[in-house]
C-alpha cells in the first residue's frame, strides 16, 4: 500500500498526500451523498448572522457510500502501513466549509497515535482554500514552541477566529511558512493528529470528508489518552450537532453499528471501539 | 530593523522573508555590480553538479556597493539582532546558477550559529527556482531526521523505490519579488527547483562568535573543512580574501574587528600591512 520511503516520510513530515486513490465514479458518489445530506441539514449562524461551516457523521443511511470508506481497503490500508501495531477506523465525517480555517493540531497528546485520512471534493490550491500544513510540527519541541509563540487560534476572537501571534504581528494565515497541500478530487492527504494546520481562501461549501483511525494503544499512557481522546470528540462533536442540526441524531447511527452486511472489518471497529468505551460516552448524548 | 514577532518567527521557523529590503535604486546598483562580477568570470568554472552555479566575493574592487551591504547597519544589525550583538560578518557573494535545481541540503553541521541574507533580484516562484525551505528544520531533532529520509537526487534509497523528488518534499516556497531578500539560518534545510538558466543570487553572510563549546567546536569543523576545500578548489565559495577588502581604506572599526575574528579561525593568513 505504502512504500517504506513513504512511512519513513510521514513519520518524519507528519503529512503525505497520496494521488488518485479514489476514481472519478467514488467522487461523484460521494458528491451525490454530500448533496442529499446538505439538503436536510441545518447551516448555524454566528457573528451577526452570518452561516457558519456544518459537519455531520457519515455512519446514517442516507451515506452509507461514504461511510464505507472506513472499510475500504485503498483508505484503511494507509493507516494501516504506516505501524506494527492494528489500528482501526473511528470515525467518517463531513464538513462543509466557509471561509477561513486558523491554525490550530487536532491533538496535542503525544501518545495517542491518531492519523486523518481526508479526501476534498473539489480542486484546492493556496489560493482557493488548500489545506496547509506546517511539516513536521507533529514533532516536539516543535510542536509546543508553535502553542507557546500563541499560534493557536483563540476560537472565541470575533468576526474571524486568528491566533494571538498573527493578530499581534499583523499577519495572516497565509504568512505562516508551511506546506501548501494542492489536491484534485481523488487525491486524499494523510496526516497525524498533532500537524499544525490551517485553510485559507475557501470558497463557500468547500467540501471535506474525514476518515479517523487510531493506533491500538499497548502501554498504559497510549491508553490514557485514547481515553482523552474520546472524551474530547464527544464534546466537540456534541456543540458541532448543535449548531448544525434540529433534531440531532446519533453520531454513530443504530443500523451501521447494527452491521448488516456483516463487514468484518466494520465489526472489528466496532467491537474496539466497544471495548475502548467510545458507546457509552457517545451514548448520554444524543447528537 | 525587526519587530519582536519578526525575531520570533525567525526562531521558530529558521527563515524570514522582508519585502522590499533594497530599494529600487538599490536594485539597480546590485544588479549592475553581479553582471560586471559575472563578465570577469571564467565561465568554465560552473561548479555543484546539477545546480551549475558559479559564484565570486564580492569583497573586491569592482563590487563596491555589494562589499558596503556586508557591513550596512540595515543587514548587520538584523544579524546582531538575532545572533546577538557579537556578529561577523563572513562574506557577500554573488552567484548564477544555470541548473534547474538545487539539492535538498543544510549549508551547516549542527550547533553552528550563523545566519544569511539571500537576494534572487528578478521575481521567482515555485515553478521558476524560488528557495523552499522546510520551516523549522534548523532544530536539531527535525534536521536529523530529515537527514534519514530518502531523496531521490541526492540521498536515493533502492531504484525500486527511490524516495522523493526535490518538489515533492513538503516545504514552505519562498516566492520572492526583485527587491525582497530571505533571511535563512545555516542550519535550515532548503532546495530550488525549476529554475530557469540564468538564475542570480546575492548572499550577505554572518557568523555569531562561538559563546559555548559546542558552539566553538562547530564553527572550528566547519572552518576548517572551508580552509582544505579552498585548498582544494579554487572555485569554490570558500576562496580568499582580497588585499583590497583586507586594506579597510576606511579604517571601518566593524571590519577591523571582523578581520580579527576572520584570522583568529584561520581564515586570512596574513593581513596586508
């Protein structure tokens, strides 16, 4: 799946973008899927009225396509590669983008071994709201110099969320030195939950499809922080459904952990994710 | 001089990039003192595999304006600013490069504390040779790691699967306009690629005076591989200096003291009288 040069490249980078892996034909099912859920899904507002990005989780009917990704063996088989150790498929999500994302990690726990596999649908370059990522900022003391310069996005500065640093030098998010990650539909980028990583120049609906897996953890402080991690997500995804839906539904939808079709690799998901926890903390709220 | 975020994002990243440094005029002066610096070159000199550079001081009589920069406070005061106030000012040189690339590559060992000033002088992105510098690799852990990973020019792994291409390592592309320069730490690693056949560049160079004996020990390994490669090739960076920057008409007291420091690391054998 991967070659040993490209594991040794995201250890080091934290980032790989890997070329056509989906066809034309995934794309455009995807597409189709996004286009029905957005149709029953509700955009919040913020900042006097103006919409603001919604995400929803893929495991419902209505995109079982997409969800299925998580069972793929082109999208679980870069995870996959990249350890000794199993890993397995959290979570499948959707996101339909406005405006700016600042710069912020996705985790900050250096012993949870968490990796994104995302896939957008459109055409992105710098200039139309790529991802960037800043190499190898995965690593510390990189990674913790970049929270203490303040580069992490006060999520609470209105109109736009920036981080202190580039508020106080007058930058921008594009002034920020870092990998731009040029994509065409089919491509998908993979990268570690700690990379630094922003957006700019997005157009409104830029559309983006995140797959999560997490490495088993094998030492009582990898398992500590799955469990953070959990607990974490519950939370964010949990304040995300509020702003997005009416009536929220489950995160993980009764019929795709009922496993129908009986997909073993679903299964092994679910039975882990069943042993780490994840349904109990995801049952008490209703999102 | 630089603001506090400007000293901050150079620590952080290993790199910088001011725009509009040099002013037009000033452009106009470099520009013309690299072209009479080129036509006074030996053309069979082109050096450095693939990136078919050749490159001069410019600490001689032709280059006057180029030999002040090294000692403007506009450029020596950004070194002292971020290396600290005891500074050297090591060289300026002017370079073209032909080839269309440049290697993945540090242009210094570990713990060496020393930064440079780049000017490309015409406009140059990511298709035309601008630098790519991977932020943050001037930190000890990153560079060495980087240092493992397989690079299909200069450091290939199997012909199977022989690693990644200059423009597929993930970096930041430092696009520049004529008058911008790119302040980069010796230790940040940083490529071309693309570029066209007659590509310049202008470098002022700085060394911090070693403080630690890690420090200490670094610039001695560095200089003295400088010295036994100038031995080696004359066409090379590393080549002597001029009786006529040596002479300091101006008894300027900065290269008086930079002289010093210069002869102290083996680097000038005798000073003109």
């Amino acid at each position: 799946m991967l070659t040993q040069q490209q594991i040794d490249q995201f250890h080091t980078f934290g980032v790989l973008i890997l070329r056509n892996v989906l066809s034309n034909n995934d794309i455009a099912k995807l597409n189709e899927e996004f286009d029905t859920k957005l149709e029953t899904t509700f955009r919040g507002e913020a900042n006097g009225a103006k919409p603001i990005h919604c995400s929803w989780s893929n495991t419902g009917p209505d995109t079982s396509f997409t969800s299925s990704l998580l069972e793929d063996p082109r999208i679980y088989g870069i995870p996959e590669a990249l350890f000794d150790d199993e890993v397995y498929g959290v979570s499948c999500t959707a996101t339909s983008f406005i405006d700016d994302t600042p710069w912020h990690p996705d985790s900050d726990l250096f012993q949870l071994h968490g990796i994104k596999v995302i896939i957008y649908l459109e055409t992105l370059n710098g200039d139309n709201g790529a991802l960037r990522v800043i190499p190898g900022s995965h690593l510390n003391p990189y990674h913790d110099e970049l929270h203490a310069i303040g580069m992490l996005a006060d999520f609470g500065n209105r109109p736009l969320p920036s981080s202190p640093y580039l508020i106080e030098s007058g930058l921008t998010i594009k002034d920020v030195p870092a990998l731009i990650c040029s994509v065409t539909p089919g491509d998908v980028i993979v990268f570690n939950f700690r990379i630094w990583h922003a957006s700019t120049g997005g157009k409104f609906d830029r559309r983006f499809i995140s797959n999560m897996f997490i490495k088993d953890p094998v030492t009582p402080e990898e398992e500590k922080a799955v469990s953070e991690l959990i607990q974490t997500t519950n939370k964010n995804r949990v304040k995300r459904a509020r702003e997005t839906f009416p009536h929220p539904n489950p995160e993980y939808h009764p019929e795709w952990l009922s496993n129908p079709d009986k997909n073993p690799k679903r299964q092994c998901n679910i039975d882990w994710m069943r042993k780490k926890g994840y349904f109990e903390v995801y049952e008490t709220s209703l999102i | 001089m630089l603001t506090e975020q400007q000293v901050t994002q150079f620590h952080t990243f290993g790199f910088l990039v001011l725009r509009n440094i040099i002013t037009e005029d000033e452009h106009k002066i470099v520009s013309e003192e690299v072209e009479k610096g080129y036509a006074n070159k030996d053309k069979s000199e082109f050096i450095g595999g693939e990136r078919l550079q050749l490159n001069w001081t410019n600490l001689v009589p032709i280059s006057p304006y180029l030999t002040s920069l090294l000692e403007n406070p506009r450029f020596y005061g950004i070194a002292q600013q971020l290396l600290g106030e005891d500074v050297v000012g090591f060289d300026t040189t002017s370079n073209i490069m032909k080839g269309d690339r440049t290697t993945w590559h540090p242009d210094a060992p570990p713990n060496l504390q020393g930064l440079k000033f780049t000017f490309y002088l015409d406009r140059l992105d990511g298709e035309s040779g601008a630098l790519r510098i991977i932020p943050g690799s001037h930190q000890v852990g990153f560079s060495d790691a980087i240092r493992e990973v397989r690079l299909k020019d200069n450091n290939p792994g199997p012909p199977e699967d022989p690693g990644l291409a200059i423009n597929e390592v993930p970096c930041h592309i430092c696009e520049t306009g004529p008058r911008d320069a790119v302040i980069m730490n010796y230790l940040n690693w940083h490529a071309s690629w693309h570029g066209s056949s007659r590509r310049r560049m202008v470098t002022l160079k700085y060394y911090k005076n070693p403080k630690s004996p890690e420090e200490t020990e670094a610039l001695r390994k560095h200089m003295t591989e400088a010295i036994e490669d100038r031995k080696k090739n004359k066409t090379t960076i590393n080549r002597t200096y001029s009786e006529f920057w040596l002479s300091n008409p101006d008894n300027s007291p900065v290269r008086a003291r930079w002289i010093s420091k210069l002869q102290e690391w083996g680097l000038i054998d005798k000073v003109p009288a």
